[in-house]
C-alpha cells in the first residue's frame, strides 16, 4: 500500500508556532482488521450476542474473557503478599484509567463521587506479573469527583462536579516527587 498526500496537519510536534505547510503522509484505512494486536481471529458481534454469565460473579461478559472480583466497596484489599490495606476500597467509583510505570507496574486510579468532602482519587496498584501490591488514598477532601483522563505526562485529571468545583491533577507513580502532592488545574 503507497502513502497519499495530504495538507492535513502533521501528528509530530514541531518548533514552529504555526502549522506546517510541508504535506504530511497519510495511509488510507484498511478494509480488513489486522492481526496485531494478537493473531486471533477477527469475530464482529455486536452487544448483547456473544455473552456469557460467570455465575460466581453475577455478570454477563463477553464470550473469551475471563473476569475476577479484585476489590469490594466497603472491604479492604487483599495484597499478593498476604496484606490488606488500611482503608477500605471506596465507593461511588466513577472516572477511571491506567497509569502505566517503566518497570512492568500498573495502578488502575478511579473517582469517587462521594459528595460533602469525602470524594476523591484511590488508586488500586498491580506488580507486573497482575498481583495486587498496595491500595491508597491520592486525592481526598473533594466533592463528586465524576470524570476523569489521563494526561500525556501520566498522570491521572480528576475533575468535581460541583459548583466552584476544581479539576486535579495525581500522581499515581510513588517514585515521582509529586505523588503526594495533587495540584488544582
């Protein structure tokens, strides 16, 4: 397949302030799915047909997935190591996203939408092998904390839904000098 050109915007940041008036080389779409991101085949369904219920779970998902309950509202978190948090995983879960680390580490970070102060960002920490490792606090003291992204710095915008509300930015990774630090945006 050869390139065509085109006078659309380039994706690469440049030094200039303006755009580029260089044409950008752009691939048209491909009629049929490729193989990566794994080499199973392609299955089109749409929602509602392919599901199955894990009994054990109570829910419906899709067939080829497998799914486990990793956390409760109102429980403390089991840790691979045996240990349990401190707090109990929270509740009202809204806004989510996954801060990935250099060394294989995830943490999965969620809104709470809990009002009158006690909203906030917890974020739920995996080694690389998937084995949950701690469980904490990022950002409390916050009001119906609802949507959310992660920025191109990784780190996680935490936005209230409230009048006057702020959006926050947390850093999840506990090496960085900011973890502990959020900022209102």
């Amino acid at each position: 397949m050869s390139p065509t050109m085109t006078n659309m915007p380039s994706s690469k940041p440049t030094r200039s302030a303006s755009p580029s008036s260089i044409p950008s080389v752009s691939y048209p779409p491909t009629r049929y799915p490729s193989a990566f991101p794994s080499a199973s085949p392609f299955v089109l369904f749409t929602y509602g047909e392919s599901l199955y219920t894990d009994n054990d779970l109570g829910i419906q998902i899709s067939d080829g997935l497998t799914a486990r309950q990793i956390a409760q509202t109102g429980s403390r978190v089991s840790f691979a190591n045996g240990g349990q948090s401190s707090i109990s995983y929270h509740g009202m879960m809204d806004g989510a996203g996954i801060a990935h680390f250099p060394d294989g580490r995830y943490a999965y970070l969620s809104n709470s939408e809990k009002s009158s102060g006690n909203g906030g960002v917890y974020g739920l920490y995996f080694n690389k092998d998937g084995q949950i490792t701690d469980y904490k606090a990022l950002l409390t003291g916050t009001s119906r904390n609802c949507g959310g992204g992660m920025s191109p710095w990784n780190t996680w915008i935490s936005c209230e839904e409230v009048a006057g509300g702020q959006c926050w930015q947390v850093e999840p990774d506990p090496n960085k000098p900011n973890h502990n630090s959020p900022k209102a945006t």
